[in-house]
C-alpha cells in the first residue's frame, strides 16, 4: 500500500523535479501517484500547488486569456512585469472584446475590456 502524501509534499517534490530538468519523469511519477492511491480528482488542485511551489522557487506559470495570440512584444512586457523566469500560458477566447487577463498563482491582473466597461457602469457614467 502506497503511503498517503499531503498535496503540498507532492508540490514540493514535483516542482524540485522539474527545476532539475526531470520533468517528463516527474509527471509519470506524479501520475502514477494519483492513480495508484485513487486521487486522481485532486489532479488540477495538485496542479495549482505545483505552481504555486514554482513561483516559490522564482519560476512563475502565467496563464493568459486573450482575443487574440499574444505578440512577442507582449510576452515580453509580461515577462518584464512578472519577472525573469516566466513561462506564459496562452488561452485565445474570442468572448474577450480586448485587452488580456494574467492570472499567477494567487494573482489575477484583469486588463480586458470586459473589465473596463463593468467599471464604468458600476460608477455609473
């Protein structure tokens, strides 16, 4: 029987893994993990603690949410906002009218449109 590993240790070692370059390994171990002691619903919870870890140890997951694919120039402006080590994360949702939305582990920068105009009319312009 396969010992039962709080999701925090789990982060903790996946994220060691791959800042070691080990990270094809480390999600099969992962995997295999989760399946072999049934947790495989906590997967995207266990995913969030990963990241979470890795922006710990100085290397942020940005997921962004666009109309369009981002520019290089953009990715770099991300880059430059978030740090040095940014790995970008790109979702095209044509439901965005403009602008984009960062989100980081236990962050969120919303500069959509959508954003704006709920602003505007909460004041009530």
């Amino acid at each position: 029987m396969t010992a039962r590993l709080s999701r925090r240790k789990l982060a903790d070692y996946t994220a060691t893994r791959l800042r070691e370059g080990k990270g094809r390994e480390a999600i099969v171990e992962l995997a295999a993990y989760l399946i072999d002691t049934q947790r495989t619903r906590e997967a995207e919870l266990v995913v969030r603690d990963i990241e979470q870890a890795l922006a710990d140890r100085g290397i942020v997951v940005a997921e962004t949410t666009s109309a369009h694919a981002l520019d290089e120039s953009l990715r770099q402006q991300i880059a430059q906002l978030l740090g040095s080590n940014v790995h970008v994360r790109e979702t095209i949702d044509p439901t965005v009218l403009g602008g984009v939305r960062i989100d980081t582990p236990g962050k969120r920068l919303d500069a959509t449109m959508r954003r704006r105009l709920n602003a505007l009319s909460a004041q009530k312009l």
